[in-house]
C-alpha cells in the first residue's frame, strides 16, 4: 500500500479553492487551517493512509491510538466552495511527498478546482510580537489578485527552499497549469513553539481576501495564555541556570 485513500462524502463543488496547512514551522499553517475548519464547519471528505506517513501512532482523546493521516475537508458557500487539506503529519522523504502532492492535485482537478493556497512558516531566532507574512506563487498573476497592505511579496532572500507539501504542491500545480501561492508567516523557529500569533496573521489574511467568516479575536486569550506559559518557563529557566552557577562556582577539586 502506498497510499489508500477512504472517501467519507460525496460533495457536488463549484471550482473550489484548496487551502492546504500541514504541520511545519511553529506549525502555523496547521493551526490556522484547523481554526478555519472548525469555524466554518466544513465536513469532512477523505482520509488519506499510507505507509509512507511516519511509523506511528497518536493518542486521542478518547486515550485509543489512531494511525497517522490526512484529511480533505470541504466547504460550500455562497460566495465559493473550498477545500482543505489538514492533518497531523507530513509524508516522510521526498519521492512519497511527491505522489502525496500529486493525489491532492488530481482530487483537485476532479473537482475543476480553482486555485490552491497553501500556509507556512519563517522560522526566526526570537518570537514575533507582530509576525509579518510573505507570499509567493507560481506566477504573477494570484499575487496580484490577493497581495495587501498586510503581505510582503518581497521574499526573495528572506527564505531559502520551501520544503514539505506547502511548496512543493505549488511547484508541481505549475505543470498542470493551476494557479498557486504560498503565504508565509513569520514564527519563532524551535520545533515545540506553537506559533498561534504567526497562524493568526494568516487567518487575518485569508479572512479578508476570501471573505471567510471567521471569529479570529477568539485566539488574543489563548495566545496570551501561552505566551504567558513561556515566558514562566523562561523565567524558571534562568533561574535554575544561575543556580547551578553558583553551585559549580562552590565546587572544589583535590588532586
């Protein structure tokens, strides 16, 4: 099995837009796109296995082990249909990323999708207090169309390769003629950072250029909660650090 691929729902979509946010740097991609999905309700449409995702398993909440996954979700509204690609992982190496890219451009295209966007992060050296967003695309013409005030297209030399699904789906859509845009936020760059403040100047953006109705002033409590959280845990840290200073200062050695 390489990949299987279980079909939850049937939906009839007009030219969707896809919105793909899969866990990366501060995962700020997987964090907005969940908040999206719960927001606007969207249903669930496949589930994607594979024996190229990583050899484990996660606890749920109901403490059984699920197998890793990826969802398409979609969205019909009045104003356009969507598509949303989430889950808990990405797919191993780089030739089982491929084919996982080409999956999600073929289920694209069975549904004459419109456009993809795809979310992401900048890692940096220190947390953000106002985390800017870049975009690219593969071509001109869809940065122009959902470009602001709010996002930089001036990236190059801001970022080096783009890896994982966010870029590559984008690279390989440009073969089949679909128009793409990745945008990326900037977030601080540890591998157990939640970047909530980064995903919530993506969702700011996608709100405005898609007209989304989202509540986004519901994540200023949790970010403060957990910026609260690291800034104890900072503290506590320094703390401990000097303290065994101190002790290794008191330390004597006979020989």
């Amino acid at each position: 099995m390489e990949f299987e691929i279980k079909e939850i729902e049937k939906p009839k979509l007009k030219n969707p837009i896809l919105i793909e946010g899969l866990p990366g740097i501060g995962n700020v991609g997987k964090i907005a796109i969940d908040f999206i999905i719960d927001e606007i309700d969207a249903k669930k449409m496949l589930e994607i296995h594979s024996s190229n995702f990583p050899h484990s398993v996660f606890v749920n909440e109901e403490n059984l082990i699920d197998l890793p996954k990826i969802d398409v979700y979609y969205k019909k509204g009045k104003k356009g249909d969507f598509l949303f690609v989430s889950g808990d992982i990405q797919p191993l190496d780089e030739k089982s990323c491929h084919a996982f890219c080409e999956i999600i451009l073929d289920i694209f295209q069975k549904h004459n999708g419109k456009e993809i966007i795809t979310l992401g992060g900048i890692g940096l050296p220190k947390i953000p207090k106002q985390p800017l967003v870049y975009c690219t695309a593969n071509e001109k013409a869809i940065i122009k169309k959902y470009k602001t005030k709010n996002v930089n297209s001036n990236i190059f030399g801001v970022v080096g390769p783009i890896i994982g699904v966010s870029g590559l789906l984008i690279g390989l859509a440009s073969k089949r003629k679909i128009p793409g845009m990745i945008l990326l936020a900037q977030t601080f760059g540890h591998p157990t950072y939640i970047g909530i403040r980064g995903a919530r100047e993506l969702l700011a953006v996608l709100k405005d250029s898609l007209e989304l109705d989202l509540n986004i002033k519901s994540l200023d409590k949790e970010i403060e909660s957990i910026e609260k959280e690291m800034d104890i845990s900072s503290k506590t840290l320094s703390k401990l650090t000097k303290a065994m200073s101190v002790q290794q200062d008191k330390v004597s050695y006979i020989g």
